[in-house]
C-alpha cells in the first residue's frame, strides 16, 4: 500500500531561518529570547483583539508639512489629566470627604503620609498648568483656523473639555475645606446663581440643597471625581477620533504648493 504524503507544515509553525553559522538547537541570546516573547505575546492578544489594525490607524496617519511645537500643546493638556488621575486617586485614598475630617484628612497627608505633600503639590500645580495648557491650546486652535471645515465639530467637543476642566477645578477647590476654600466656594456658587433661567437651579444642584451644608462636599467629591472626569474621558476619546480622523491643519503661514498641469488646465 503506498505512503500518503505528509501534510505540509503551517507557515505559522515553521521554525525562523537559521543565521549563517548557526546550527540547529544552538540556544539563542537572551535579548532574543525577549525579543521573541515580547513578540509572542503581541500576536497572541492581537489574534484575540485585532487591536493593530485600530492602533496602526491611530498612530501612522499623515502629518502636514510645517508642524512644530505649537502642535504639541494638546498632547501635553492631555498629559496633565493623565497626572491629575493619577495622583488624584492617590489623594483619595487617605483623603476622607466629611464635613469633620476632611480638613485633618488633607493635613496628614501633606505632614505625615509617605510622599504625600509630593503628591498633593502635583495635583494642586497640575491643575494650574493643566488650565494654562488647554487654554493655550484652544488659543493655538483658534489663531491657525484649525476649528473651521470639516473640524467644527472638534471645536465644540474642545470647547466642553474646557468647560468641563475648569468646573474640575472649581469643584476640587472646595475639598481641602479650610476657611479660603469655604468662603471661596460659596462666592462662586452664588455667581453661579446669577445666571440666567438655570442659574438658581444649578446653584442648587452644586449646594445639595437651599443652604450651604454638610452635603455640599459629598456633592463636590462626586463631581470632582466620578462625574466630570467620566465626561473628560469621554471627549477626550470623541475628540482624538476626531483628530486622527480629520488630521491637522498646516500653519497659516505655509501655503499649498500649485500644481504645474492644474494650472495649465484652468489657463
């Protein structure tokens, strides 16, 4: 009876070719054997996720001649929410927010707590530069007309992240609960209270009530940290889809360069 032939071997389960010298079974380099595991496991999670072919779309996209450093300020705004969570949850941790132990909380961690007046004095800064660089960038957006066609849309979104990152601050203001950030606090929720047909209603919604209370910093701990960082994540995910969908305008500065045939065409 004659021998069937053997079936041909995947190419996925091929050994690599050998380099010239190399003989079969040598062991290979530990770099190598990083290398390869390193290796493997991207295959594994991508056959599982095919998350290449997303992340591929999001990182080699076409960028316009002209780009400088001006460019960098959205990346930069968004490394600052990065630190701001980041140390934020930190801070949660020790920071307890009652009425009669919220002050004590925000003193033992910045005298007694490991790395905790570090900690604090990122997340305390980090808000300043995080507010200096989303306006600086809203300001590079708008003076290279970057909000106009097919982009309006990205403008509004960046327009509620502003919004949203200073109501993150208004609201973490509040939550050392000394007497500057009590009276500071009830200042600005009383502006809020002027303004026109939601103003009382959003007064109210930020007090937790008529009357300034204990319940007003349980308010402003939610939305310090659950609410508006949830909505933050959520623009900022729209907003990159956005960017990487539409790409980035040139400098103002930079003309297009005039194909020689089109203009022989219109002449």
């Amino acid at each position: 009876m004659p021998k069937m032939p053997k079936p041909p071997v995947p190419a996925a389960l091929k050994s690599p070719p050998r380099r010239p010298g190399e003989t079969e079974g040598q062991p290979k380099t530990t770099k190598e054997h990083a290398a390869a595991a390193g290796i493997a496991v991207v295959d594994w999670v991508d056959e599982r996720t095919s998350l290449s072919g997303p992340t591929r779309w999001l990182l080699f996209r076409k960028v316009p001649k002209g780009t400088n450093w001006f460019y960098t300020l959205g990346s930069a705004t968004l490394f600052a929410f990065l630190s701001q969570a980041v140390t934020g949850v930190f801070l949660a941790m020790w920071y307890d927010p009652s009425p009669t132990h919220a002050y004590e909380s925000v003193r033992y961690i910045t005298n007694d707590a490991f790395l905790g007046e570090f900690v604090r004095g990122m997340h305390k800064w980090g808000s300043s530069v995080m507010v200096i660089l989303i306006f600086l960038h809203m300001g590079r957006t708008f003076f290279f007309g970057a909000y106009k066609y097919p982009r309006e849309l990205n403008w509004i979104i960046g327009v509620v992240l502003l919004i949203l990152t200073m109501l993150m601050s208004f609201t973490g203001y509040l939550l050392p609960f000394d007497q500057r950030s009590y009276w500071a606090s009830i200042v600005g929720i009383n502006i809020n209270g002027t303004g026109p047909l939601v103003g009382p209603y959003l007064s109210d919604f930020l007090r937790a009530g008529p009357e300034f209370g204990a319940t007003t910093l349980s308010r402003f701990y939610a939305i310090h940290m659950l609410l508006v960082p949830g909505l933050i994540i959520a623009m900022i995910g729209a907003h990159l889809y956005l960017v990487t969908k539409l790409g980035t305008t040139a400098p103002p500065w930079l003309k297009a360069e005039e194909s020689e045939e089109l203009r022989e065409e219109l002449v």
